[in-house]
C-alpha cells in the first residue's frame, strides 16, 4: 500500500510538471500613472495614486483598480491612467506613489 501511494505521488509530480504548472512568461509592457478615486471611511471622496506596469493586450486601468483596492481605505471607482511611460518587463506590478 505505502509503495502505491508513493508511485502515485510521483506520478502526479510528473504530470504536472509536464500538462499543467507553467511560469508566468515576461511580455513586454509598460509603466502608467494611474489615479483611482475611492470613498474614505466618512463617505468623502479620495484618490489613491499609484503606477502599474502591465502587458501589451492588458487595459491599465483593470490592474490600477486591483491594485488600489489592495491600497485604499474604501471601495475603488474606475481608474483613469495617463498615457504609457517607460517599458517595463510586463509581469503585473503595482507601486503606490502615496506610500512612499
């Protein structure tokens, strides 16, 4: 029984590595500034500004919003993002420029 259930987990092993469990792979992308308005705690409204590199193919604002909802104290709005800056390696990543 014990060796039945060690080729099991070998099997298993295999077959993921070989179908299943692939990295992530590095497209090109870029930087956008993005401001995402949330509503605070007292019901006022906020932004929360922060940059994302994303993807060719990916909308800016849908990472920007993801990410604030991470950031802000509130429920997050519809981002709005300045044109694209500087090339990043296109792997999804955010930084807060009012957490510094």
């Amino acid at each position: 029984m014990h060796s039945l259930r060690t080729f099991s987990l070998v099997l298993l092993a295999v077959a993921s590595a070989a179908f299943g469990c692939k990295s992530e792979e590095s497209k090109p992308g870029k930087w956008f500034t993005c401001s995402c308005p949330y509503l605070t705690d007292f019901d006022g409204m906020a932004k929360h500004s922060l940059d994302v590199c994303v993807p060719e193919g990916t909308k800016p604002v849908d990472a920007a919003r993801g990410c604030a909802s991470k950031l802000a104290h509130g429920p997050v709005e519809t981002c709005t993002c300045e044109p694209p800056g500087e090339a990043c390696d296109g792997l999804k990543a955010c930084k807060s420029n009012e957490y510094k």
